[in-house]
C-alpha cells in the first residue's frame, strides 16, 4: 500500500474522506484525509491511527492531545474521538480490528 494508492482510494470513496485500502476477516486498512472538519462518530471496533501527515489536536472522550506526522494514536470501540484544528495537509492511515473477547 502506497499514499498515492490511498489517496486514490480517498478520492474513489464518494466522500472524499476516507478510502478502504484492504480487508480481511475483522481487519480493516484505510486512510482517512478529511478537509476543514472531521464528523466521525464512534466506531464499534478498536481503531488505531498511524498519522502520515500533518498536526493538529486530537480529542479522545474528554482529553485533547497534539498530533503532527508519525504519531500512533489509539481508540478503544464505542469512544467519543475527532481530530481538530488540524492543517490542510492532514492525513493518516486507519487500521480497524475487533476487541479482543
């Protein structure tokens, strides 16, 4: 997988936003590009960002926490999570998998 590739999937995806780049069983990997704001809701799976570009904050359920470029930031299924303030250049990988029982 490639940004380029991912990008492609972004641009591909109807909602510019985020594209699916693979599936498999419960894992999913995708990149996530929004513009100006983010209007995610929480997810029903676990969810890990591997930021590739860009900073901003991120807030998790009540904290808030700067990102920028090559931070790894977790979500625990069901939590209150968006990135804010971020620059125009923001995007990061998206790699969705099951809680563990």
């Amino acid at each position: 997988m490639t940004v380029a590739t991912a990008l492609q999937a972004v641009a591909a995806s109807g909602d510019d936003r985020y594209g699916i780049l693979l599936q498999h069983g419960t894992l999913e990997i995708g990149f996530y590009a929004p513009e100006a704001v983010d209007p995610q809701t929480p997810h029903d799976r676990d969810e890990v960002y591997v930021v590739h570009s860009g900073s901003g904050t991120f807030v998790l359920g009540d904290n808030e926490q700067p990102f920028a470029a090559g931070d790894v930031l977790f979500v625990p299924a069901g939590t209150t999570h968006r990135f804010r303030n971020f620059s125009s250049d923001f995007g990061t990988w998206v790699i969705f998998t099951s809680s563990p029982a």
